[in-house]
C-alpha cells in the first residue's frame, strides 16, 4: 500500500511545559520546551510525490521542496519538485526540464532565486544535474564539470551567491557558479570523505559539510569538513568518539564582528545517528552535535526523545528544530525535536510534538519561532503561527 502524502500543521505558541494540555508534547517531566508548542493538523499533497528529502524556506510563506514522484507499472519513479505561497496549507508540482532524473537537495537565497541539486536519467548513476530558478517556478539546468556523477548538497545565502559539493571524477568537489549557467570546480574534500550529506554556508567563504566515510564495505561513519576559503581546501574537524553517520547540518553566524570574519565563532549543529551499518535498519540513538566556537570543539547533546536517527536540523530561527525517526520498527515514524539556542552548544534535546505518520521525517527549514516547514517520506509538516 501506497502512504498518503499529507502536510502537517502545528499551531505554534509561547510558554508553556512539556505534556501540559496545551503542548500537544509527548507526556512526561514538567520541563519547559521553548516557543514550539501547538497540535498537528494534516492536509493533502498533490499526486504523485512520494518521498521528498529536502526542503528551503524563503519566507515564512514561501517554500519549496524535493524529491522523488511515486513509480508506477508504466513509469519509473522521477523528480519531484513541489512549492507552496502559504507556508505549508497548498503545494502545487512544478515542471522539470525532462532529463532530471532525481533531486536530493534545494536551497533558496530569496522568494525568486533557488538552486536545485541531484542527478540525470533514472539510473542512479549520474550525471549530476544542478538546476536554477530565477523566478520560483521555471526551472534550468545547468552545466557542470565533466565527470561530475552526482550532486548532494547545497547552500545559498541571502546576497544570492551558491556553494554546492558532488562527486566528480571519484572525489567530493566543492562546485560554484561561473558564467552562463556554469559551475565550475573550486576544491576537493579530502579522500576519506566518500559523498556530502548536508552542507551549510554563513558567507562566501566559511562553511561547514557533513560527509560519509566508508569503513569497510559494509559501514560508513559520519566526518565534518570546514572550508574557510570558499571551498579550495576542506580541513576535517574532530568528532565524538561513537558518531556514526551524519545527515545533516546548519551554522550561523557570530554576532561579534571579528569572529564573523574568521568563521571562529559560528555555532552549528550536525544531526545523524550512531549506526554505522550501510542499508540497514535503524538501530542507533540519533545523534545531536553542536560547536559555539565554529567547529574547535564539538560537543554531544544529550538527546532524551526515542530518535534512532536525525536526518535534518534547522538553526536559523535562533532555537534550533531536528527531524529523523524513531527506533527501528515497523512502522519506523517520525519525530520532531527541539533543542537550546543555535548559539549554546549541548543542552538538552527533546521531542517537540507527537507526529502521526509511520514514515522518518527527513529534512526541516525555519524561518522563525514560529514558521517551520518539515518533509519526510510521503509526508510534509509545516509549523505556523497561531
């Protein structure tokens, strides 16, 4: 059986405990959660998206998301791209050019320019496509590197500048636009980092990615690369021991200028999982790590919700919000949790609200303490002000 695509709203409020009546939170300790409280409502996504993986918020209205449209006995499945202007409510499918085989990752600088990453053709095996939209709606591909098998991850900031990371000739390439709709090759990753998982950009120069890592043929584990010039050389930054893979990433910036200019006091937060098996079950404790010095140190969160995996986080509301699974059942449903400020490394991450579908949350984006936009596997969920 097909899973219905729904959207979920919350209605978000201040103050508050957790499991009080009103937090619609999973009963347990009065402790206070932070500004995300509400109850989820669900509407319909329009056929035949099944599986989105990425999600970018313009505004609080203005959203769009990727991912694959559901295989049938006569087409296989493809791209998916869908947009909303109501911060969640209606989506509607936009056109892709028709050789775009699969899209895993989109980011927006504004309510008219975003960038789409993945792949050509249906094989799974490339070439990468990235594609742009200077309008929101018309979509255009772009010519990459020869060689360039896939694209994984990107980030845009709000002057409207792009960093993307794909595999190019074996190796993961940081990819930045030129000139007539060409990207062109900056730098590399360094060798043990096998694909980028999430990537994140406070400026044209600073950013963070979180990679894979093959162990051996059956296991990866998660590694976090930082780049200070604008993706030429890539340093690896230390991890706690016990990290499995990583799925995702978001940074911002520090408030004090002079640590703006040297990346130093960027807090980020990577989310993942400590299982370090390829392709299968869930069985890990996700996995929250936060730096508030730009990478120097990386601290483990305590995570007390029942999440086997954290597959995306957003920070830039200030408060930050994670989306993955939970343990490894049948079905494997989603969870939202909510963490401390973007700025305060640690703390203490929760589950925010019981979330009614049977399949992982996997990518969110926050515009405000108020305004989130989550998709999943057959799922999107959007939390809006009340």
């Amino acid at each position: 059986m097909v899973a219905t695509i729904v959207a979920l709203g919350v209605t978000a409020g201040c103050g508050g405990t957790a499991g009080s009546p009103s937090s619609g939170s999973a009963t347990g300790p009065s402790t206070t959660l932070g500004p995300w409280q509400g109850a989820l409502t669900t509407t319909t996504l329009p056929a035949p998206v099944q599986v989105l993986r990425s999600v970018a918020c313009a505004t609080a209205q203005r959203c769009w998301a990727v991912g694959s449209t559901l295989a049938t006995s006569s087409a296989p499945a493809g791209p998916a791209l869908v947009a909303t202007i109501d911060g969640g409510g209606a989506w509607a499918v936009l056109t892709l050019p028709p050789t775009v085989g699969y899209l895993s990752g989109i980011a927006c600088a504004s309510t008219r320019s975003c960038t789409a990453v993945g792949q050509i053709g249906a094989t799974g095996v490339g070439p990468g496509a990235i594609l742009t939209t200077t309008n929101g709606t018309a979509w255009v591909l772009q010519v990459v590197p020869t060689g360039t098998t896939d694209v994984t991850a990107v980030s845009c900031r709000a002057n409207g500048g792009c960093t993307a990371l794909g595999v190019v000739s074996g190796v993961v390439t940081t990819l930045v636009p030129s000139h007539g709709g060409t990207w062109v090759a900056a730098g590399r990753l360094p060798a043990p980092a096998s694909v980028a998982t999430a990537l994140s950009c406070t400026d044209a120069t600073h950013c963070w990615a979180t990679a894979a890592q093959a162990v051996d043929v059956g296991h990866e584990i998660g590694v976090i690369e930082v780049t200070s010039d604008g993706g030429t050389t890539w340093t690896p930054e230390r991890v706690p021991v016990g990290t499995g893979a990583l799925q995702g990433i978001d940074c911002t910036p520090a408030t004090d200028a002079t640590a703006t200019a040297t990346g130093t006091g960027a807090s980020c937060t990577a989310v993942g999982t400590t299982a370090t098996v390829l392709g299968g079950a869930r069985t890990g404790q996700g996995v929250v790590l936060t730096t508030a010095n730009g990478g120097g140190r990386w601290a483990s969160a305590t995570v007390t919700a029942v999440a086997a995996d954290l597959l995306g986080v957003s920070c830039t509301a200030g408060s930050c919000v994670a989306v993955g699974t939970t343990a490894a059942t049948a079905p494997q449903a989603g969870v939202v949790l909510l963490g401390g400020s973007a700025d305060t490394a640690g703390g203490v991450w929760r589950r925010a609200v019981p979330v009614p579908v049977a399949l992982p949350l996997t990518a969110v984006a926050c515009v405000s303490l108020s305004a989130c936009v989550v998709v999943g596997e057959s799922v999107s969920a959007h939390l809006t002000a009340g």
